[in-house]
C-alpha cells in the first residue's frame, strides 16, 4: 500500500506537471501568435508602408532657370561701356562663348531679373519677378554693391543684408517650394582692385564713382587707405558668412562654398571698359564655376 500511495502521488506529480506545462502552452501560444503577428505586419507593413527611397533633394538637371541679383549678372560692362550686356550673363545668357549656366545645363527657358546697381534689399522683389515665371531654378548674385558704397561707413549693415537675404528665400519659398536656388558668393573686391590699378583707364573710369569704398584713390597705400580696404574685404568675408549660414537652413539651397570668392580674376578676365566687372572671358568663368557647382552630387565643401 505504502509503494502503491508512493506511485500514485508520483503520478498524480507527473500529471500536475504536465497540466502546468499543457496551462504554460496555452498561455505562451497567443502571446507568440501575436509576437508573430506583429512581426507579420512589421514585415508586411515595411513592405507596403515602405516609403521608396527619397527623390535626391537637389536635382542636377533643372529644366528652367530665372537669375537675380545685380550688375554682374546683367553682364554689366562686358560688351559696352557703362552697358548692361545680357546676353553674356553667366546665369542666362545667350552668347555662345560664354555658354551660360542656362546654356550648360540646355534649359530652354531662362529669365533674367537682375539689375544694375541692385543690393540684397532689393533681391526679394526680384525674387518676386522671378517666381512669376515659375523656374526650377533661381541663381542669386548679391552682395558687392552693399559693400561697394561711397563710403565704409554706408556699407549694409551684416543684420540687415542677413534679413533681406532671408526675407529673399521666403517669399521663393512660399510661391515655390520645390525650386532650387543656387547662391553664389560675393567676389573679391580687394583682388578686383588689385587687378584692375594696374591699367590707366581702368582708373579713370574708377573716378566716376565705381565701389568708391574699395576703388577711390586706387593708387594710395597709406594707412586709410588700407585700412579702408580691409574693412571692405572683412565685410564681405562676413555677408558670404551669411550666404552659406542661411543657404544651409534651406534643403533646396546650395552655396558655392566660396568658389565666385576664391577665383583668381586676373586682367584678361575683367571688363575692358572698367577693369572691374567681368567681361566676356569671365562671364565664363562665372558659368563654369556655376555649372560645376549645380550639377555635383553634393554640395561643395
């Protein structure tokens, strides 16, 4: 009897143990079932929720281009003198030795609503013309005639070119938000003037009033004189700070990295006319930097 009660409390062991496990597998299978399911609808959903990789931000290929900015972009200077040339723009110009951004890029509608004399105040209702047309992309070439003024003391202040440059991606924003803009930075004023004293004409055409700020008295090297043209370069070292700072806030934006900056005009590449705007040969150069820099993958350093 003791060895019969010994078995059965053995078996009535086995039995409850295995009762557990049959109660531990009924619990354990929902909670893999829905484990399952979850991970079911995870796969499922990653396939159908699945977003195709995202469209490149910048498109390299833009099919139209509306260009504003100031007299560098009109081709000022660069087939007449005191004339504005567009057809040699950089940005949308025609001439088939430029062969401007435009042209490069074999756009076929192009606009260009720079003007001569035009500071980055005065880029955002530019901007406003620009968009009427609905381009892909707009180029922008400001900033040299904040810095060019009669005097340091009239130069843009940084805030106020920084708002008006703002206030410039904005109201593209708000009309085309899919556009592109490329930025180009502001020139060399200091390497301009460098160039450009060498050629006698060149100074006397300064004399009627050109960048003043940078260009009077071409020839002095007192300390005024430097320090006036320090104080002209440091600005626009600053306003092209502001170029790329606000550029990089704008997914469709890309800055030149400082290319327009760092080019190296020399003689042969400035206006015959006033030894300061670029004539045909940099208008080239211009568009070869732009192209470069708009049809890279990625943006420049």
């Amino acid at each position: 009897m003791q060895s019969v009660q010994r078995e059965s409390k053995s078996g009535r062991s086995r039995r409850s143990r295995a009762a557990a496990l049959a109660l531990a597998a009924a619990l354990v299978l929902p909670i893999g079932a829905l484990a399952g399911c979850d991970s079911s609808d995870s796969g499922a959903g990653g396939t159908r929720g699945q977003h195709s990789a995202p469209a490149p931000t910048w498109d390299t290929s833009p099919r139209s281009v509306a260009a504003v900015g100031d007299s560098i972009t009109r081709g000022f200077d660069a087939c007449s003198v005191l004339s504005d040339c567009p057809k040699v723009s950089w940005a949308t110009g025609s001439d088939t030795r430029v062969r401007s951004l435009a042209s490069r890029l074999g756009v076929t509608e192009g606009w260009n609503d720079a003007r001569t004399g035009a500071r980055m105040a005065d880029v955002p209702a530019q901007m406003g013309a620009a968009v009427a047309h609905r381009p892909e992309l707009v180029t922008i070439m400001a900033g040299a005639n904040d810095a060019c003024r009669d005097s340091v003391s009239h130069m843009t202040p940084v805030d106020e070119f920084r708002t008006s440059f703002e206030t410039a991606l904005k109201r593209l924003r708000t009309a085309l938000p899919k556009s592109e803009v490329y930025v180009s930075s502001v020139p060399d004023l200091k390497r301009l003037w460098s160039q450009g004293r060498g050629n006698p004409l060149g100074k006397e055409i300064w004399k009627l009033g050109f960048c003043a700020s940078m260009l009077r008295d071409a020839d002095a090297m007192d300390p005024a004189a430097v320090e006036r043209r320090n104080t002209v370069q440091e600005r626009v070292v600053a306003y092209n700070t502001v170029l790329k700072d606000v550029c990089a806030a704008d997914t469709r934006c890309r800055y030149d990295g400082g290319a327009v900056f760092g080019f190296r005009f020399t003689g042969a590449q400035l206006s015959h006319w006033d030894w300061f705007h670029p004539g045909r040969d940099g208008q080239e150069r211009l568009a070869e930097i732009a192209y470069r820099n708009v049809t890279a993958e990625r943006p420049p350093a």
